[in-house]
C-alpha cells in the first residue's frame, strides 16, 4: 500500500498510480471534528461507485460517514460499470469488472474490513477480474437507511453529438430499471442520495444537463441528486489522459461536497419521511433463471438486426490504450455508405459501425478494414447492446449518424468479456 502525506497537494503521482491516486489514504488529509451526530442520522449505509469513486471519493465519503457514528457502512467501488451492471438484470446478471474493484465492509467488533485491488499497487500491477456486487442482494443482506449512487460517468457515450432530443430516451433504459430494483426492493433504503458525474471536457454542457435532469425525473423526498460540477471546477489537479479521471485534493473537495449536501439534509429533513415512489417505477422484469445465467450466448437484441452491403468511406483512429485507462475495453467507428439494404429498415445513406478495438486490455486487429472497401454486415443498433456504454472513439463530424455494432463484434465481446 502506498503512503500518501497530509500535504495532499505535494504530491506527485505518476501515471501507473492512475486509480490508486489520493485513495489509499485520502483519509490522512483529515476529516472534520465532530462534535456529535444528529439525531436523525442513519444507522447504516451503502454506497456504490465505478473508476471515480475509486479515484478517492469513495473511501473519503466511507470515512466521513463513520466519523459521523453510522454503525454500518459498506462501500463498493467497481470501475467501468453504470446502472445496470449492478442488477440482476439478464444481460448483466454477469457483469463483471476487469479494471480495478475496493470493498470497505463494517465488521462487528473490529475495524473496517478493506479489500481493493486497483492499478498502482505494485510496479505493473493490474487488477484481476471480478463480479459486479447486485444491488438487490446488497439491499437485502446491509438493509441501509441511506443509499449513495454515484453512477453515470460509463453513460457519457451516449450523449455525442448536437441531437439532444434522442438522448434523455437513450438514458432512461439505463436509469429507470435501477431504480425500480431500488424502490421495490423488500430492503429498500429510506432515502437514496445519486451523485451526478463531475465535469469533463468530452461531453457538452447540454448534453451533462440531460444526464442531470433524467436521473431528477423522480426526485422528491425520497431521491436527491447532487450535481457534482457545483462542487468543483474542471480543469481538475491530476487529471489523467482520458481528461475525465482525477485523483488528489479535487477528489477530496468532491467528496467533502457530497458529504455536507448528505449532512445538511438528513439534519432538516428526517428519513421517516421518505418513501419510494414505485407509482413512478414500475416493477422490474423479475430476476434470469440459474440456467439463464449461466449461458454466455449474448442477449438477443430488440429490434431485428439490420442487414446492409455497405462500403467503408472513413476510418476513425482508434483510442490508444492510456487514453482508455483505467478501462480495458474501447471500441472504434467506421462509416459506411449504405449501397443498399437486404433486410431490415434504414433511412439515411452513412451510418457508423463501432468495432472492437480492445477487449481485455488487447489492441483487437483492424487490419483488415481499408477505404472503398465492400461488406455485407448484419448490424445491431448499438442501444440495443450491453455495449453501449463502453469507450467509443468517434469522429465530431460524424456522431450524429446512426451506430450500430456488427454482429460479428456483439458475439466476440460476449465470448471474451
């Protein structure tokens, strides 16, 4: 474990040091003095993140809400996840996470038991893979008061280009289902405190503010959403390459921010109050069969694949692998000109087709694509796809054409992730 100084500020981290950054101690930067905790304070808690989380902002939050005296806190922290890879849900019942994973589970009677296994633990270290924790599980076995989401960042490939008006119905399938999981749950929490991602250049203002207001579309007493980007400002000290990731005293403002927005109104507002609006969510699709899970075929799209003969006209230069870090995945895309549609329906002439570009931290070959060149494909539009989220290197000029994933690449990242 890497020791960090009080003088967070002073530091220099290098790049191998990427998700470890300030986490391994942010703690040492010093936690407010408490005096004593309100009366209405939570008993227990839970709290769920992806690579952000795991820059620092989550073992700080961990750390201040048992300086709070909250009995039972348990945090995890799993990189390149959104929404639905923490369910049940058929396509992600089997998620999992191959670029960094930290727990911090309250045990009785001892301190706090810590598993992390991120970048920067060692020269060359890199994380092993693991499963996504469920939130119906986790609610079910901590039964927390409060639950923090701080979700949303794996969800910024789908807000390019200027066409706003698609986007906040291309979020809704990512947010709305988790939710559900949540007011449903047998465990449901009283209160539920969703972190919107901070800033980040990749991702236009419009387009956060989208993001921001679909996850406020059934805030009330019961849900709150704190938006990050009033609590910091981008650029950010120890920004890594991706211009997304950041480490150091800017995890520590955000998550001291979080807190006190979490303080204040559980102090004004008591959680006997809250309840969870399940008139607004209706009940999920009930959880995959044993037998359902265990299959590794990929999960059937929702509209039928569109089959094309299409020539390549432009090939977009695939995202290196610093530039995807802290993730191990990317894809890449290509546009086509639509000669002419064997089956299925499309309007338009050029689309994009996003191919794999790495899986498992491996560069995949594209050597075998070049300019004029002619395929028939069988494509699948990219929503339609556990796919959709992940890093996609697209040109500015060409992110308002339709994107679709070939078939051949749907199968492959099924198999190998």
């Amino acid at each position: 474990m890497v020791n960090f100084s009080n003088e967070i500020e002073s530091v220099s981290f290098s790049r191998r040091k990427f998700i470890l950054g300030a986490g391994a101690a942010l703690v040492s930067a010093g936690l407010p003095r408490v005096w004593g905790a309100p009366p209405v304070w939570p008993l227990s808690a839970l709290i769920i993140g992806d690579s952000m989380a795991l820059c620092g902002f989550g073992q700080r939050l961990d750390a201040h809400l048992r300086s709070m005296g909250v009995e039972d806190v348990f945090t995890y922290m799993a990189c390149g996840t959104q929404p639905l890879s923490w369910t049940t849900l058929k396509a992600y019942a089997n998620a999992k996470t191959r670029c960094g994973f930290w727990k911090i589970e309250t045990q009785k009677g001892a301190a706090p038991l810590s598993f992390q296994d991120t970048y920067g633990m060692g020269h060359g270290h890199r994380p092993d893979k693991y499963d996504v924790p469920k939130i119906e599980e986790l609610l079910e076995s901590r039964k927390p008061d409060i639950l923090v989401v701080q979700l949303g960042n794996n969800l910024f490939d789908l807000l390019k280009g200027n066409n706003y008006s698609r986007m906040g119905p291309m979020l809704q399938p990512y947010i709305a289902p988790f939710l559900a999981k949540v007011a449903h749950s047998p465990a449901a929490p009283k209160r539920v405190y969703w972190v919107s991602p901070p800033e980040t250049e990749r991702i236009a203002r419009a387009a956060h503010d989208i993001l921001v207001e679909r996850l406020r579309a059934t805030e009330g007493d019961w849900l709150k959403v704190i938006d990050s980007r009033l609590l910091l400002k981008y650029p950010y000290r120890n920004l890594q390459p991706d211009k997304q990731h950041f480490f150091g005293p800017d995890a520590v403002i955000w998550a001291d921010g979080v807190f006190d927005i979490i303080k204040k109104d559980l102090e004004v507002a008591p959680l006997a109050s809250s309840v969870a609006p399940t008139n607004l969510l209706p009940p999920p699709p009930p959880a995959p069969t044993p037998s359902e899970v265990a299959k590794s075929t990929p999960p059937a799209p929702t509209r039928p694949p569109l089959y094309v003969k299409a020539s390549l006209e432009y090939i977009t230069e695939p995202f290196s692998k610093e530039e995807i870090a802290p993730y191990n995945e990317s894809l890449v895309g290509f546009v086509y000109r639509v000669r002419y549609v064997i089956s299925g329906e499309f309007k338009g002439t050029h689309l994009v087709v996003l191919h794999a570009a790495h899986i498992d931290g491996k560069r995949q070959s594209l050597s075998g694509y070049y300019i004029n060149q002619t395929r028939r494909m069988r494509l699948i539009p990219l929503e339609d796809t556990p796919w959709a989220t992940l890093k996609s290197k697209d040109d500015p000029r060409f992110v308002d054409l339709e994107r679709f994933i070939s078939e051949e690449d749907n199968i492959k990242l099924s198999k190998q992730m």
